[in-house]
C-alpha cells in the first residue's frame, strides 16, 4: 500500500507542476522531464532512508556488542 500512495503522491507533484505550464507541444515534453525527475527523487529519498536505517543499526549493534546489551531500553 506504501508503494500506491508514494505513486498518489508522485502523479499530484507532477500535476501540480505541469499546471505552470501552458497547454502546447512543450507541455508533453515538460511532462516527460518533470516525471523523470520525481521519480529519481523519489528513488534517492527511498535509498537515503534506507542508508539512513542500515547506519543506525549498524552502529547499535557495535554500541550493544561493546557494551554487553542486548537490545534497546
């Protein structure tokens, strides 16, 4: 379900944008453009939290191994 609404939230930047636009033949390819660059948006905001997440929990898992923890408090 995360997937549709991260795909909700793409098409309604996209039309936000493409509202700037007057309705020509550069319209389509502004269309074009503009979807291109939301997704790689959206692809490298999905990897930084990921990134982000793989970090963090590389770094408990040294902090718990050095000080004999087992898990979050």
């Amino acid at each position: 379900m995360s997937a549709f609404n991260e795909m909700v939230d793409l098409t309604n930047k996209l039309f936000y944008y493409l509202e700037t636009f007057e309705i020509n033949g550069g319209r389509e390819t502004a269309r074009e453009i503009l979807l291109d660059e939301l997704k790689k948006d959206a692809v490298e905001s999905k990897m930084l939290s990921l990134r982000a997440s793989a970090a963090y929990e590389k770094s408990a898992d040294a902090y718990y191994a050095k000080h004999g923890t087992a898990g979050e408090f």
